[in-house]
C-alpha cells in the first residue's frame, strides 16, 4: 500500500494541461447525462450555530435561489464545521473533535423536521483533521496536518446508527497539504484549488473501498482564475459554487467532470442572484444534487458498478458475472422497460421495488445497481450464482 500511495501522490501533483479561463458567458457545450435533481439545499452557518437554507430550483444553470427562514434545529452547540452529505444528512464536528450526525427531514421545503437520532455522536478525534469533505452515500475525507488524506465509510449514514466500514481510517494520497479548498463531486471525483488559483480535477477509484487507486489525469488542471474564492462549494458532478470574500456567489458546471477537461457550460463565472453568504462563518452544499455519471455512458456505468462490487468486497469475478446478467437483462440501460413492468438495469418488475435503495430509482443507475445486489444476495448469494440459474432458466 505504501507503494501505491507514493505513485498516487507523483500523479496527482503533476499539472497535466494548460487549462482554458473561464469567461463570464463562455460558448456554451453539449452538456453530458449527468443530471441534477429538482433541487439543491445550500444552507449558511453563523457565528452561533443558526442555521439558514437557501434552495436553487435549477442547479445545473445559472439561475438564482430561494431564500428559506432560518431552520429550527436539535442543538449544535460548541460546532467547528457542518458539513452537507447528502439525503438531508450533516456530519457536524465540535471544536472538541466530536463528530455528530444529524438528519434534516425537511431539507427539500425547508421545514423544520429533523431526524430523532440528530446529535448522534458517531466517532471523536476529528479536530486533528484540516479539512473534511463527503461525496455522499456515507463516504467520508478527512485531510491532515501532513496532508495524508484519510478515507471512512459511515456504514448508518442514513439513520445515525453507528459503525464504519472496515478499512476506515486508510490513507489514500499523500502531499494534499499543497490545496487550498477541496470539494467532494460524488463517486470519488474531487475538485480542488491550488495557491496560484488553479482547479485541479482528481478521480479516486477507490472510493467504495479505500484501496489507494487513483484515475489516469487524476491532478489535471481544468481551470484558471480561482484565487478570489475564500470558499468552494461542490452541487456534486460538475456544478461548484465559488464564494467571494463579499460573500456574493458564481456558479459553474464544469461539462468536462467524466473526461478532466476544461469544457464549461455558458454562464460559468455568473454571479448568483439572490444569495450572500456575507456574515456566515461556514456554508455547505448538498454534495448529491447532480451526478458526475452520464447515464447515457454504458461503459462508464460498468466502471461505477464494478466500484460497487468491489465496495461490497466480492472477488472481480462476480462483476464479470453481474455485468453478465445486466447484459442480457437490459444492455445496462438505467431506463430499459417500463417502470409499471420489467424496469431498469435489473429488469425489477414492478420497477418500484427499487425504491428499497432509494427514492431516485427510476433515474439513478447507482441506486438500481445497489439494488440488483441486494436482491441477488437474498436469493443466491453472490452474482455469480445468480448468473448460473440465469443461465438454466433464462431469468434469475
């Protein structure tokens, strides 16, 4: 593993390409698949606790937001930083180093309805911690001092039970120290600033499983420009929000999130009508508004399902034979059938069964593929023994 962290650090470290700047009202680009929700929650944090939500109805362009009443809220008393993970969940760390869980039920209207179990302290010693970011789905980073970034997985992040997925605690790249704001895009794809105000774009691949694997290009400069920002906000796939020392808000979406090229959307550098974070000492954004995942892309699918796979720690040979059954199912496509019959990757039928895994079934591939597993664990254990009845029986 030192071997790899050493190789890791060689490449992310590298500027790759000379970058493009990003022009207010840049041409705009063929957007890839990925796709944002209805909504995204960005919410402000001041000096004592108070909680302020602010809704954009249309993340992936550069409209404005809705401000929300302050937000009622269990007690954070004595917090250091609150950090969006995604589903209404926080991750809240003290200044003692106590991380907290907390869940805001309400977080699509802005009502004020919390999870019972919110101030759930699920571990302690985070205040060594520089910098702690989440991709959504319960991973977790967590930059030191030495600028070793630390991988975690909160196997309870949906209901605050604690517990986190053996392996937690991993380093999985050295020499992050040299960043200077770093934002978690989903499914282990990251975006960070330098001190000449480069963004860099990285990719781990072990992000389901703290293996110290790191994408080709991962380090790749994908912009210019970003010195002004005292903060950088990440939507998840491309759209990241840069906060300026007045507090007002530009909005980009990086187009080039699946291939680390400088390719935005027009409007990239706008300022955000309607929003200041003037007066907030932390601000933080739901992290899985948008995917970085073109479902459109049947070949990057595969690579995020085998991440899933391996996430569950099953040998390489059940992708060969999951990606074996999707295959014959649905040519892997997320919208394959109907979703009143046979829907999805998996061909579940009715297609609503998937909500198990979530209430973005019927448009997340991820979620279908994490439901395929579990329904494959429950009737013949492992993928592979599902392909073996698929083959006897032409179903499974």
């Amino acid at each position: 593993m030192r071997n790899s962290i050493k190789r890791s650090s060689a490449i992310l470290l590298a500027s790759a390409v000379v970058a493009l700047t990003l022009p207010q009202g840049a041409p705009a680009e063929a957007a890839a698949a990925a796709a944002c929700g209805a909504s995204t929650a960005l919410y402000g944090v001041t000096a004592t606790g108070d909680l302020h939500e602010w809704l954009d109805a249309a993340p992936s362009v550069p409209g404005g937001v809705t401000s929300i009443a302050a937000v009622q809220r269990p007690s954070m008393g004595g917090l250091a930083k609150v950090i969006a993970g995604g589903s209404g969940v926080f991750y809240v760390i003290t200044a003692s180093g106590r991380l907290l869980w907390y869940r805001h039920l309400g977080s699509a209207t802005g009502q004020p309805t919390w999870d019972p179990a919110s101030g759930t302290e699920i571990s302690h010693g985070w205040q060594v911690f520089t910098k702690v970011v989440t991709g959504g789905a319960g991973t977790i980073y967590a930059l030191d001092a030495t600028g070793q970034l630390h991988w975690y997985h909160h196997l309870g992040y949906l209901t605050g039970a604690l517990g986190f997925t053996r392996g937690s605690g991993l380093v999985v790249v050295s020499k992050w120290n040299l960043l200077t704001h770093l934002v978690a895009a989903g499914l282990g794809t990251f975006y960070a600033t330098d001190s000449a105000g480069n963004l860099r774009w990285y990719h781990h691949d072990g992000w389901l499983t703290g293996a110290a694997a790191w994408r080709t290009g991962s380090g790749r400069v994908v912009g210019l420009g970003w010195s002004y920002a005292t903060n950088v906000l990440s939507a998840g796939g491309g759209v990241l929000l840069g906060v300026a020392a007045d507090g007002s808000v530009r909005w980009y979406n990086n187009l080039g999130v699946l291939t680390a090229t400088a390719s935005w959307a027009a409007g990239s550098g706008a300022t955000l009508p309607g929003l200041s974070l003037a007066g907030y000492t932390n601000a933080t954004v739901d992290p899985t508004a948008c995917s970085p995942l073109d479902r459109a892309d049947l070949a990057g699918v595969q690579i995020v399902a085998s991440e899933v796979v391996a996430g569950r720690r099953l040998a390489p040979t059940e992708f060969t034979c999951l990606n074996n059954i999707a295959a014959k199912e649905s040519s892997w496509r997320w919208n394959a059938g109907s979703v009143a019959g046979a829907y999805g990757i998996p061909q579940a039928q009715p297609g609503s069964k998937m909500v198990t895994a979530g209430p973005d079934w019927q448009v997340n591939p991820v979620t279908q593929i994490n439901w395929m597993l579990d329904y494959i664990k429950g009737k013949y254990v492992t993928p592979c023994g599902g392909w073996a009845f698929w083959q006897a029986h032409g179903y499974y």
